[in-house]
C-alpha cells in the first residue's frame, strides 16, 4: 500500500509562546484533496507552511509524501508546489526570467518554461517585469512558478484569488482535480472547497475543529468555524 | 552547488543591473566617506598609520552596506521561500554571498588606493584577499542571521563590527608598514597567518550553521 501524501499526528507548531497549530490529525491519500476550511488566524497557512518545509513541527508527528519532517524535509523539497499569498517572485524579473530561474533551482528542462507560460496565457505577456502585470496575471505566473518542477503534492492558499472565469478554468489541468495530484486546498469558499475535496479539516485558533470526509461535513456547519 | 550558485548569481546580477541600488550605494558611500576623511583631516595626502585606518575603516562600512542589501531581494519579493523549497544544497547560496562579497570590496578598495602603493601591490593585494575572505565569510553569515529580522539595518552594523574586530586589527597592521613612505612590508607573515587563521575559523564556522540558520 502506497504511503499516504500526508500523515499528521497532533502536529503542533508555536510562534514564540503562541500557539498557532495544535493537535492536528490527519491521513491523506495519494491523490486526493484536503480541503482546509477556518477564519483569518486559525491555522490554516502555518499548516501548509510546515507541509512545505519552510516551518518546523514543534511536536506530533508529520510525515509528507513518506518523509518524516523535520528530519528528511530535503527529500520533500522538489516534490511540492506551493502556491502561498506571496507569489514567491521577483518583481524586478519578468515572468520568463522568473521561471527560467526556477527551473534551474529545479534541474527543470528550459522547453517547460515556454511550456508553462503558455498553459498560464503568459506567452505575450512574458518578457514584461512582474511589477507590471495585474494581481491576476501575478496569480497566473505563481502557478506556473508552482508547478513547473511538475510536483506530486500541491499546496494551494486561495489558488483562485484574483482570477477571472476563464483563468479558473485555464489552470484547471495545473492546479484543480484534473492536475491528479494531492492537493492541500486552502479557501474560504465553503461549499467550492467542500465539493472539489475528499477530506475536510476545520481548523479554529490553531486546533483541529472536525477532520473528516468532505461529502459528510455539512457546508453549513462548516461555516460556523467563521462565527 | 558550483550551478546553483551561479543561477542565483546570474539573477542577482540581472536584479542590480536593473535597480542600481547596491553598487551604486557602496561607490557613493566609499567615495563620500574617503572624501570626508579628507576634509576631517585636513591632509592632502595620507601614509602609515593613517592611510592604513582610513582604508579599513572605509572598506568595512562599505561592507555593512553590502552585507545589509544582500537578501533583500529576497526577504522583500519572497524569493528566498521560493530558493528554500527547490531542492537545492543550500550552502550554495553561503557560496554565492561569500564569491559576491570577495569581488566586490577589492573593487571598492581600488577606488582608494592611489598611484604610490603600486611598489607594494602584490604585499597589499594578498592582504587584501585574506580580509576580504574573512569579511565575506562573517558577512554572509551575518546576512543570513538578520534576513528575517526587522531592525536588519540596526542589527547588521551590530553583529558584523565587532566580528570583524580581529580582521581589522590585522588588516590595518599588516597594510600600515606599506603605506609608510618607500613603504616595506614588517611581519607581513605574522599578519597573514593571523588573517588566514580568522579566515578559516569563520568559514567552517558559516558552512556549518547556515543551513540551520536558513532554516525556520
């Protein structure tokens, strides 16, 4: 039996004396998608930070993709894709400098930079410095950042921010269902996350609220994680 | 490592080429600082001792300068999030800060070294090398420990100048000698031996923590 994506046992993590994660349990399945519901400050960007190895566990147990962290978080890097608020690029450089830069960190062919730019609706547009192009445009280019090295788990914080229909719709094969990769989603739309997710974790002031399958967690009483 | 190096390498330098921020502000500081000396001492040309001070002193601060605008770029557009999830030897970005820094102080060096010392350029240029290595060493490991902080323009100056201490005193005493007129080098290998010593305690020392440092 395949290791599971993501396996987390009562996963803490603390900024100082506070405590931004705690107790947090969960088994997720190659494949599928964690939908991370809860309000501003619950939890939810610590969690995919730890994930993607740029935060340690403090206790509990985390293991990504088979590899126990912090321990083998170097077997990890390379194998995730993380989308966060920043979009993890240089203003200064133009989405195709952007991008040649990542696939050289990567070891990523150069043929997947033009590849992606034109999966994102970049193509025209890809010489001009990031400063330029609108937060949409910015969103597009952090997904080509984000899945350029073709990861095998995704971590994606409102990956549709700033987006417009067809966006949503053209980054679909990269970062939706269709992309048939784990996916940790992070979203404030309920019900969208509800309906594209196999499991659902609650999270309220660091704690796990509910973590369990998304067709059993009603959208209703989901959203009273908000109140 | 050697290729990752070089990848940051070659987008730092696309980065500075088009913002002209860190080069410009070190030349216009070295040059403003030298220049003020001048004044302050009210000397047409300076030997011994003096020269000797005067030369350290501007190339440290110059270097506070450096040290404090590397990892901008990254802290500031995220990019250094983006280089610690690509599974790369993270070492190679202490390789990178300490290459950048050794290139770019001796060319601020010759900004203030005149026509006189050319006799006792190849004593002065080994100097040179070993102070430049130390600074290089402690100041990436500086960089790195500041990167995340938010007083980082307060708390490079505080961290990399008293470090740099010992560096200075054997610079400054290795270089005086030189600077003397018809200038001959005195216990230049009791100098050297000192720089280099400090030279390999501060890079196995940064080879060491940083990637721990980098780390969370």
């Amino acid at each position: 039996m395949a290791e599971p994506a993501i396996a987390l046992e009562g996963l803490e993590r603390r900024y100082g004396e506070r405590v931004a994660l705690h107790g947090v349990t969960l088994h997720l399945p190659r494949g599928a998608t964690l939908a991370v519901l809860g309000p501003n400050g619950a939890g939810k960007t610590t969690l995919l930070r730890v994930l993607a190895t740029l935060l340690r566990p403090h206790a509990g147990q985390a293991a990504v993709l088979g590899s126990p962290l912090p321990g083998d978080g170097w077997k990890v890097r390379g194998r995730v894709g993380y989308l966060g608020h920043d979009p993890l690029l240089y203003r200064d450089l133009s989405g195709r400098e952007n991008l040649a830069y990542q696939a050289r960190l990567h070891g990523v062919e150069p043929e997947r930079v033009e590849e992606r730019l034109g999966a994102v609706g970049l193509g025209r547009r890809a010489d001009d410095p990031v400063r330029d192009l609108s937060k949409g445009m910015v969103q597009r280019l952090a997904v080509a950042r984000a899945t350029l090295h073709d990861p095998d788990l995704l971590l994606l914080d409102e990956p549709r921010a700033n987006l417009d229909p067809a966006a949503v719709e053209a980054l679909e094969p990269l970062i939706g269902r269709a992309s048939g990769k784990a996916r940790v989603l992070v979203s404030h739309d309920v019900e969208g996350a509800l309906a594209e997710a196999d499991l659902a974790l609650g999270l309220r002031g660091g704690g796990q609220a509910f973590c369990s399958p998304a067709s059993e967690v009603d959208a209703k009483a989901a959203r009273e994680l908000y109140a | 490592m050697i290729r990752t190096a070089a990848a940051v390498l070659r987008k730092d330098l696309r980065i500075e080429w088009r913002t002209k921020e860190a080069v410009p502000a070190m030349a216009l500081f070295t040059v403003t600082v030298y220049v003020l000396f001048h004044f302050g001492l009210d000397r047409d040309s300076l030997d011994g001792e003096l020269a000797s001070g005067v030369l350290w002193v501007t190339l440290l601060l110059a270097a506070v300068i450096g040290v404090t605008r590397l990892f901008a770029a990254e802290r500031e557009q995220g990019g250094l999030d983006a280089f610690l999830l690509a599974p790369v030897d993270r070492t190679a970005l202490f390789v990178y800060l300490v290459a950048l820094e050794i290139v770019a102080v001796p060319a601020f060096a010759v900004l203030l070294l005149g026509p006189d010392f050319l006799d006792s350029l190849p004593e002065l240029l080994a100097i040179l090398l070993l102070a430049d290595i130390g600074l290089a060493a402690v100041g990436a490991l500086v960089s790195a420990l500041a990167a995340e902080t938010r007083a980082r323009e307060l708390i490079v100056p505080l961290l990399l100048l008293p470090l740099v201490v010992p560096l200075l005193i054997g610079a400054a005493s290795a270089t005086e000698p030189l600077f003397r007129a018809g200038g001959q080098p005195e216990d230049l290998g009791r100098y050297l031996t000192l720089l280099g010593g400090y030279d390999l305690i501060f890079l196995l020392i940064s080879l060491a923590v940083f990637d721990f440092l980098l780390d969370d």
